[in-house]
C-alpha cells in the first residue's frame, strides 16, 4: 500500500509530461482570443491538463474546429501544445471547491464566458468531502448569478480510486443539485463524466493519461453540441441532463 498526499499537487506524479518546445509553459494566459465563442474550462488540475499539458483541452478544441466551430478558450490561466489553439484556461492545480468559489466572480466579470465546463471536487474527496454537495451548489449559484447568460456545464468528477467511496457519493448528490438549479430556471446542465474514464485512464491514481483526457473531451464536446443555441442563438434550446430530449431526465452517461 501506500499514501496519498492531500491535494493534487505536482509532487504527486513527481514530474509533468512534457513536449520539448511544443509546450506553453503554465502560467497566467495571455488572452488569446479568435473571437469566438468564449468557453471557460474550470476546475483543478485535471482541467489544467497534468501530466498531458492541455488536457481534455487539446481534444476538445481539434473536435470543435472540426466541427467549423470558432471558439475562445478563456481564463486567467495557460499552458498546452502549439496543436491548442487557444491555451487559456481556469484549472488551478490542488484547488478546492472553496477556493474556485472565492475567485470566480473576478474570473467571469474578466471575461464573459457563453458557456462555463465545470469539473471540480476532487480535492474536496480528501477531507470535507460531506459537505462538498453543498459547496458546489453555493458555486454553482455564485456562476450563475454573475454570468446569468452563461450555459454552466456540471460534472461528475472522473474516478479517483484512492477516495472513490467518496467521489461516488458526491457524484451521487451532482443530479439533484443541477434539478434544483433547472427548476429555479438556470441555464445548468448535467455532464456524466464519471463512467466516461476507468482506471485503467488515469496516469496516476488522479489525473488522466492522453486516452482519459481524449475521453474527456469526447463527453465535453457532445454536452456542448447538445446546446446547439450556443453557437447558434436562434436553433433550439436544451436543458438538464445532456443527451436527454426532455425538461429533466435522471443521469444519462454522454459517453
């Protein structure tokens, strides 16, 4: 056996996968902007892309320009390959709930997102994991009252094996948080990530290899295409559990 530390630091994988002078070095973005559709990825390390600098990031923007989407990647922060068009980003390596929370309303006024990806409370598994559910909803609201124009994608978080007790009954409590915040008439959507990813995806008991962050972006992109009106103002609506044609729908897996 051994043990975990208690963050997702850098220490935990002892070195990040890098692509000679491929990569962007971390540090605060520097505003890239195509005029685009403003996406914000936000989280923590995992949304940041450790140990794959960029992350689902990387897959996400090639299946979206593909696509013929035109989309700005935005935040205060920026790391990934010169394959990331846009290297921007709000993943803050060992962050919490708490602490994305007391930052987030400077990070949304900054820039104005259209449609925020939500993926956060691994950190929280380590200790406090009780009360986590109700940190995220007080997030949650704390997005949508400040951006109340913005699509806020909500995420199961992937599996986390040294916590996973606790990651499941987190996830447990995501779908009746996102009820609620559809019911009160919120522009918030479930996004099953936690079946997308096994094991077998992670790099190191946390955070995924390059085929987990791939899947990532796969469940990403087919939550966004469910908004259509996104990208295109005038087609459709859609709200709830992505995938699902109804109002609200239980969980369905967007793999």
């Amino acid at each position: 056996m051994f043990t975990a530390p208690r963050r997702l630091v850098p220490a935990l994988i002892g070195a990040v996968a890098v692509c000679g002078l491929c990569i962007l070095p971390a540090g605060g973005a520097r505003a890239e902007s195509n005029g685009g559709v403003r996406i914000m990825p936000l989280g923590d390390s995992i949304t940041d892309g450790m140990t794959v600098p960029g992350g689902y990031r990387i897959d996400l923007w090639k299946k979206l320009v593909a696509d013929g989407r035109k989309v700005d990647f935005v935040g205060s922060m920026s790391n990934g390959p010169s394959s990331l068009g846009d290297h921007d980003h709000e993943g803050h390596s060992g962050w919490t709930i708490s602490q994305i929370d007391q930052n987030v309303v400077n990070w949304l006024r900054s820039t104005n997102p259209r449609a925020v990806l939500l993926h956060i409370g691994t950190n929280d598994m380590w200790a406090g994991a009780s009360g986590a559910p109700d940190r995220l909803s007080a997030l949650i609201d704390k997005i949508t009252s400040t951006s109340p124009k913005a699509d806020v994608f909500v995420a199961t978080i992937i599996p986390f094996p040294f916590a996973d007790s606790a990651v499941r009954t987190y996830n447990s409590a995501i779908p009746g948080i996102v009820r609620n915040k559809v019911a009160a008439g919120k522009k918030v959507h479930l996004v099953d990530m936690y079946p997308a990813l096994t094991q077998s995806d992670l790099a190191d008991n946390v955070h995924p290899n390059a085929t987990g962050y791939s899947k990532m972006a796969s469940v990403w992109y087919k939550a966004l295409q469910s908004v259509p009106e996104i990208f295109d103002p005038v087609s459709g609506t859609s709200t709830g559990t992505v995938g699902s044609s109804r109002p609200w729908a239980e969980p369905a897996s967007v793999r």
